[in-house]
C-alpha cells in the first residue's frame, strides 16, 4: 500500500536522467521535471488506480553541493531578517535529548517542558550517542524505544538550527502542534517578545 499523500518517503532519486526511481505503492511513467530541492513525476498511485502527480524531495545523499547551498542560503535568507529570540523545539528528538541531558531514567513531561537544552548538551549528547553502536544506544535509560537510530541525526539537524539562528539553547517543549492549532482555533497569541539590542 502506498504512503499518504504528502508523507516523507525515502527514494532513490537516480543521477541520470533518464532512470527512474522506485517508491513503493506507485509506478513511476516519466519525469515532469527538476526544481532545485526535488523532481516531479507523472505517475500511477496503484492502490486509488488514478494517475498522480509526484514530487519528490532530493534529501542530502542526492543533492549536489550547489542544491544544498543553495537550499541553505535561502532558507537563512528567509529566516533570520526576523531576528528569532528563541527556538522551540518540539517532538521526539529535543524531548528525547532533554531527558537525557536531565538524566532522568523515563519520560517525565513536567520535567521536560520548558527544559532550556543548550549548544553544548547537544553536542555533549551528540558525541555520546554516536560513539556508541546501535544496539548499545537502545538500552540506554531514558531514550524511547525505536529512537536510537534516529536521535543522532535529530541532534545534529537540531544543533544546525541553533548555530544558523546564532542561538545557544533552545526551549523544549512537550506540547507540539495539535497544542498550536488548538491554540490558534480559540485565538490565543504568544506576546511579542522584548525588542533586541
């Protein structure tokens, strides 16, 4: 059965053009084409029987050095004229590596909340966790199961969001975005934070 639409799918994104990849539940037809970040294709969604649309993204394994620092450059580009304070980091990796940085042996939300995970816990933890194989980092106490293979990766795209906002920590938070929508549904907004020096 194929993946939902708009779900993120590992693909073999092939270098020539003329080859196609393989994503399960599609038959790929032909290429629409190439944007910066990602390929288009015309394809056939097996399980609904219809013809689709498919985009798909060029992670960092298929990107070239041009793609990728291109990709950077803007998104920074975008992002810091607003001059973030803080970053709030939601979800199983800042709320995994707070509980690991507050060497707590379970999940404790109370604790969790509003932990300030700084630059170096995060590259302490990063450090820790990668040096070690994969089987050892699953039994450490603390870190949900099914995460070990994820959580290094997770801290460094975390840590990268921190030194290209010029930020030393960011704020954990248990609450995520079912919170926000339901927030934003009854019209509740954060105050603006104190102007920058």
């Amino acid at each position: 059965m194929p993946p939902p639409p708009g779900a993120l799918v590992r693909s073999v994104i092939p270098d020539s053009s003329n080859a196609l990849p393989v994503l399960p539940g599609y038959e790929i037809a032909r290429e629409l084409g190439r944007g910066g970040m990602g390929v288009v294709y015309a394809a056939r969604h097996q399980a609904l029987k219809r013809a689709v649309a498919l985009k798909v993204i060029r992670d960092g394994a298929f990107a070239g050095k041009e793609e990728v620092a291109r990709f950077r450059a803007e998104a920074w580009d975008r992002i810091r004229p607003r001059r973030p304070t803080t970053l709030v980091a939601t979800a199983g990796t800042p709320t995994t590596l707070a509980v690991l940085d507050l060497g707590l042996l379970a999940y404790d939300p109370g604790r969790v909340h509003g932990h300030r995970l700084s630059a170096v816990a995060i590259a302490r933890l990063t450090e820790r966790l990668a040096a070690l194989p994969l089987a050892e980092r699953a039994r450490i106490p603390g870190l949900e199961p099914g995460r070990a293979d994820v959580i290094v990766p997770g801290a460094v795209v975390l840590a990268a969001a921190l030194a290209g906002l010029g930020l030393p920590a960011a704020t954990v938070s248990d609450a995520g975005l079912r919170e926000g929508i339901l927030l934003d549904a009854v019209g509740w907004r954060p105050s603006p934070p104190p102007p920058r020096a």
